[in-house]
C-alpha cells in the first residue's frame, strides 16, 4: 500500500514533518478504519482485563470487610484503612519503571508478568491472621500493579490523540465494572462459599481473584501485541504498515530508547506542576470513592447484603457516563471544558453525603460522585498524553503525576479513620474535587498563553531553528506543536 505523504512541511527544515498526517484515498482510509476496529477488538479488551482485574485486586478489601473480614480479625477502622491504604505505598515506588520500560521489557511481559506477581500477592491475602500481613501483602501487590503504568503510554503507540480519551475511558471503565462485579462476586461468594472447607468468605474472595488474576497474566504474556513496530504475526503486511504510519503520526518514533534529559525536561515543565495536582485531586475523590464505597453504604444504614447488591449500579452507571464524556472530548477535541463539570458533579455527590444521613440521598449521592471521579480520571489522563510527547517525557510525566497521585490517594485512605460518618474523608473529597474545578479552569488559561507565545515567536529565527529539531529532541516545546485545551 503506497502513502501518499502531506508535503506541506519539509522535513529537512521541520522536524514535525514526519509527524505529518497522509493524505489518504478513499480505499486507504477504508482500510485504516478497518485496521483500527481490529485493533480495538484486540489491544482493547486486554487492557480492559488488565485494568479490571487490578482494581478488582485493589478494591477487595472494602468487600472483605463487609463479608466478615472485620469482625473475624477484630479489626478498628485505622487498621482498615492501613489495609487499604497500603497498596499506595508500592504503587509509588514503582511509578516510574512501571512507566518507562514498557519499550524495553515488551508490553506483553511487562503486563502479563505483573498480573502473575500482583495475582499471586493476592492469593496469599486469604491466609492472612492479621492486619499487618494483609497490609504487607498490599504493599506488594502495588509494587506489581504500578508496572500497568505502562498500558496508556502503550495505548498512544497505537492510537492518536484524538482518539485517546474515548479508548482511556474504556479500560478506565474497567473499575467501575470491576466495583459492580465485586459487589456482585462478594454477595454470590458470602451466600454460596461461607464456610466451605472452613473458611470464611472473605478468605474465598482474595483466594478465587487472586487465582483469576495468575491466569490471565499468562494469557497476556502469549497474545498482546507488542509495539507497533516489532509486531510479527496476527496482522498483515498492509495493517503493520498502517500501524507503522499511524505511530508516527501520533508524535511517536519506533525503536526510541530512554532520554535521560527528557527526564530533567519533566522536572522543569510547570505544565507537569499542573498535571500532578489534578492527579492528586482526581486521586483523592476517586480512591474514597472506590475503596469506601461499600463502607459507607453499610454505615449509611443498608444491611451486608444490601450493601454488596446496591454497589452494583452505582459502578455500572458511572462506567457508561465515564465512555459517553470521553467519546464526546475526543469528538469535540476538548479535554479542559469536561474537566471541569465532571469535577462539579463529583462536588454535588459529596455534599449531598456530608449533609445528610437519610439513607436514599446518600445512595444518590455515590452516583454523582462515581460519575464525576471517574470521567475525571480518563480526561486528565487523556489531556497528558494529548499535551506531551517524547517518549521519556511523556513516560516520565505520567509517572510523576501518578507518584503524585498516589500520595493523595494514601492521604484520602487515611483520612477515613472517624467512622461510621467519616467526616474528614468525605470532607476532604469535597475540597479536593473543589480545588480541581479551579485549576483546571486556570490551566486552561495557561495553556492557551502558551499557545498565544508559539504563534507570536513562529518567524522568529529562533523558532526557523528550532523548528529543524524532531520530537524526541525538543518534545512538545516544538514551535508548530500546539497545546490541546
């Protein structure tokens, strides 16, 4: 298949050339839709499992303490939330390798391998006699779990940016179905399982999810792709050259390795600053949301049973708004305007849980909130990888500002210590979800001046200069390279 290439750029005087889009024909277009469609029957549903899976494993211990596991290890709320607030911990400290050796180790051993380790961490769980083993064993399944850091810079080899936010909110989805499936899992385990061969059924849910998690991790290992430029087998001649193409057009360079100064490129960018407090404010809503969820319906009033059947909506439903709020960023190419009322629903629902205790309004309440923590989970993760570009940097960006993240999201597991109420959790959700609607307001603002600074200097004999360089050179400090609002 011959590309006809949009010669508008030289690339001999711009090293955003390359980058350019094709001009396509009607066939060839035909067959880039079909491409994609197949890819995202593939990539898609595997990350989608991968992402399911793990917040399966993360959020099971809200679960667990519901079936019995607080009453049979004679629990306090502050040893509760040390389980569940642990798992952050080795979230942190595997970030940036988790983020950046995706190219080096191949996605499929990189995910695959990391499902076994985190999988098998969490099988162990259902032997634990106290909370410290379990609180260790979370340490370890984060230190496993971090390593999927690398599925949405995988993602942006294979899509481009406008395309991201739809296919972000899909396996980002994945939590919210993972939260309906457990409360699901954990009501079918407590009244089938309980008491089988003696354990408890709290002990059966770490015990069969854990076991789930190994298998599909060896299944991960076998079929997902790698990068599109060392694929070999499942596609053919014209769809790897599809993929070639479409890779470069997404501001990524096959066989790039890792740039060091890329790194110190991260550290220096105020852009990033903004990036991680919006993590940070996403990450405290949306931890409190899903780790305490089935917590504060029980405490709301509902019975354990109640309880496990009620989270199921509620995870469903924010799941659809998650897919529908990114489809329309990506087909409105707006990331900063959706940003902002996602952040504002989410500040309803948790006034509506700080003001009352009828049990009815509380309920309607985690609605709103699950649909505002995680359609802003997809869109600033989606607004990075849009703004940023260079291998490392943008490797190095998502890892910061998930480092970042997972620091608020320790502090919003730790502030649910004051139950049954758990009025500092819920109260500091609120003004992290506040805070958010702000800054992004101001972001925009900010990138915009940007934007207004690279069109004024664009004659410059600087900018001439400049514009030479290519993206792993100069990243998105290019001069033809525009921030996404």
């Amino acid at each position: 298949m011959e590309l006809e290439l949009d010669t508008s750029r030289d690339t001999s005087v711009n090293g955003l050339a390359v980058h350019d889009e094709a001009v396509l024909t009607p066939e060839e277009r035909r067959a880039e839709k079909w491409f994609v469609l197949k890819i995202d029957f593939i990539i898609l549903p595997l990350i989608a499992i991968i992402y399911f899976l793990a917040a399966l494993d993360r959020s099971d211990v809200g679960n667990a303490a519901v079936a019995g596991m607080t009453d049979d290890l004679k629990l306090t709320p502050g040893e509760l939330s040390n389980c569940v607030a642990f798992i952050f911990i080795g979230l942190m400290l595997m970030q940036l390798p988790g983020a950046l050796l995706v190219r080096l180790l191949t996605p499929p051993i990189q995910l695959g391998c990391a499902l076994i380790a985190w999988g098998t961490a969490t099988t162990l769980i259902c032997e634990a006699q106290n909370w410290q083993t379990i609180a260790g064993l979370r340490v370890v399944v984060g230190l496993f779990e971090a390593f999927i850091q690398g599925a949405p810079l995988y993602l942006t080899l294979w899509y481009k940016q406008h395309e991201l936010a739809t296919r972000g909110a899909i396996f980002a989805s994945m939590q919210s179905v993972a939260g309906s499936m457990n409360g699901l899992i954990a009501y079918a385990i407590q009244n089938t399982m309980d008491g089988r061969l003696g354990r408890p059924a709290w002990r059966w849910l770490f015990l069969i999810e854990g076991v789930v998690s190994v298998g599909a991790g060896v299944v991960m290992v076998f079929v997902l792709p790698p990068a599109p430029e060392n694929i070999k087998r499942g596609f053919t001649k014209a769809e790897r050259e599809i993929a070639l193409r479409r890779t470069k057009e997404a501001y990524n360079v096959p066989h790039t390795t890792i740039h060091l100064k890329q790194l110190l490129a991260v550290l220096k960018d105020k852009k990033i600053l903004f990036y991680c407090l919006l993590n940070g404010c996403t990450s405290i809503s949306s931890t409190a949301w899903s780790q305490f969820l089935p917590v504060i319906l029980h405490n709301a009033g509902y019975t354990q049973t109640e309880t496990q059947v009620l989270t199921i909506p509620v995870y469903v439903v924010s799941g659809v708004v998650t897919i529908a709020i990114g489809y329309l960023s990506d087909r409105f190419h707006m990331r900063g305007s959706p940003l902002i009322a996602s952040y504002l629903i989410a500040v309803a629902g948790w006034i509506m849980l700080l003001a009352t205790r009828d049990m009815r309004t509380a309920y309607a309440g985690t609605f709103l909130i699950g649909m505002g923590s995680q359609t802003t989970v997809i869109l600033q993760l989606a607004w990075l990888n849009s703004n940023v570009i260079g291998y490392t940097k943008k490797g190095g960006s998502l890892a910061i500002a998930n480092i970042f993240g997972q620091l608020c999201a320790l502090a919003s597991s730790f502030s649910f210590r004051d139950g049954p109420d758990y009025f500092t959790g819920k109260g500091l959700s609120l003004a992290a979800t506040g805070v958010g609607a702000i800054l992004t307001a101001v972001f925009m603002l900010y990138l915009g001046r940007l934007n207004m600074v690279k069109l004024a200097n664009k004659d410059t004999v600087n900018a001439a200069e400049q514009r030479k360089r290519g993206v792993e050179d100069l990243c998105d400090a290019h001069p033809d390279f525009m921030y996404s609002l």
